[in-house]
C-alpha cells in the first residue's frame, strides 16, 4: 500500500501526496484493519508522506483512505489558535502529533458541541457538526502501544473526524445541511466566528 505512494511517481518533490475528493471509492470504503501488512520501513514511509501531506495541505488530521488507502491508520496534529476566544470556546489547545492506528472512539456523556468543519478531501465547503464533547479514544499507536484514553475539546472533534473517515464515513453525513457553506466571503465569516450562532440565524438552522 504505501509503495503504490512511495515508487508511483504520483508524490511531488516536496514528499507530499494527492488527496483524494468526495466521489472516490475509498472514502466510503469500511478501511481494512491494520495488521501489519507493511514492512517496518514501509510503515514509517506511509506516515511521513501523511504528516508531509496534511501540514502542506494544511490540515489537521489525515486519514490513509484520503490517500486512497482504505487501511486504518490516521495522522493528527493541531498547532491549535493564536485567538483567544476561539481557544476558550471552542475548547481548542494544540495537538501534538501523532498515529492511530486502529482506532474507535465511544462518547463519554450527552454532552454534544456544534462547530464548522471542513475536510481536505471535501474542497472549497463547511458545514455544522455537532458532535461529542468528549470520547474514549482506544486502538494503537504506530509501535503497537495501546492507546486507551478519554479525548475532549477540538481535539476530540478531530479525533472523531479522522475515526469516521476509516468507517467510510465523511463530516457531511453528519452535518447541519442547512448550515453548508462555500469558502467564500460568507463561508469564511462563518467560520471565523468562535460559534456558528450568526450562521444558525441568518441560515436557519438550529444548534444542538
């Protein structure tokens, strides 16, 4: 699997691999399990063309089945936001970087938050998702080592996000349709408020 990125010619220069948009197979594909079907070097490769890939694009998160991989391993990393408020309400800190491989989350509690999001593989639109103020992370890192951990905030959005997309799910099965906007004028003012209030307003959509 990750030959086909690594010897296909189809990386740029820089290391950085295409990402595959909505209407392509392996974003609605259930990923395979990962097992250890990669060599160690070629594992190692697989993920640096991943964190290459999502901080060019940028992004947050990147999925292996955006990569047109539907193996489940996904890369995460969240410089987090220099907007106080943002941090504050949207319960956003940074991320380190990191791999799951693997992973299922559960939600811990009723507890629900309604936010823009985007994806890499959905270009040029956001929507409203309201999703779990925190989970239970569970699955493994890169090396094997268990991972089994309550996740809240930004980071727990961004877990989900990642997770769905290896159950062949994207953000806009789960969106506030009403609330879908072009990253325009308008998207963008949207999505620069700390909440989707004004959108809810002007768009007519509620807020869970």
């Amino acid at each position: 699997m990750a030959l086909w990125i690594i010897e296909s010619g189809t990386r740029s220069p820089e290391g950085v691999a295409p990402i595959v948009q909505a209407g392509h197979p392996a974003l609605r594909t259930v990923a395979t399990p990962y097992d250890g079907q990669l060599s160690d070097e070629e594992l190692t490769a697989l993920l640096d063309v991943m964190h290459r890939t999502m901080r060019a694009a940028p992004g947050v998160g990147l999925a292996a089945p955006q990569l047109g991989l539907p193996v489940a391993i996904a890369v995460l990393e969240d410089p987090g936001t220099v907007l106080e408020e943002h941090a504050q309400v949207r319960e956003r800190e940074p991320l380190p970087y990191r791999v799951l491989v693997n992973p299922r989350y559960t939600p811990v509690g009723d507890e629900r938050a309604a936010f823009y999001e985007g994806c890499l593989s959905v270009v040029g639109y956001q929507a409203v998702v309201a999703r779990a103020r925190h989970v239970h992370l569970t699955g493994t890192d890169e090396s094997g080592a268990a991972v089994d951990e309550i996740v809240g905030g930004w980071s727990a959005r961004i877990v989900q996000h990642e997770t769905d997309h290896l159950a062949g799910t994207l953000y806009l099965d789960r969106a506030e349709l009403r609330s879908l906007a072009a990253t325009d004028d308008f998207g963008a003012r949207w999505a620069a408020e700390p909440t989707p209030a004004a959108a809810a307003r002007a768009l007519g959509f509620g807020l869970d």
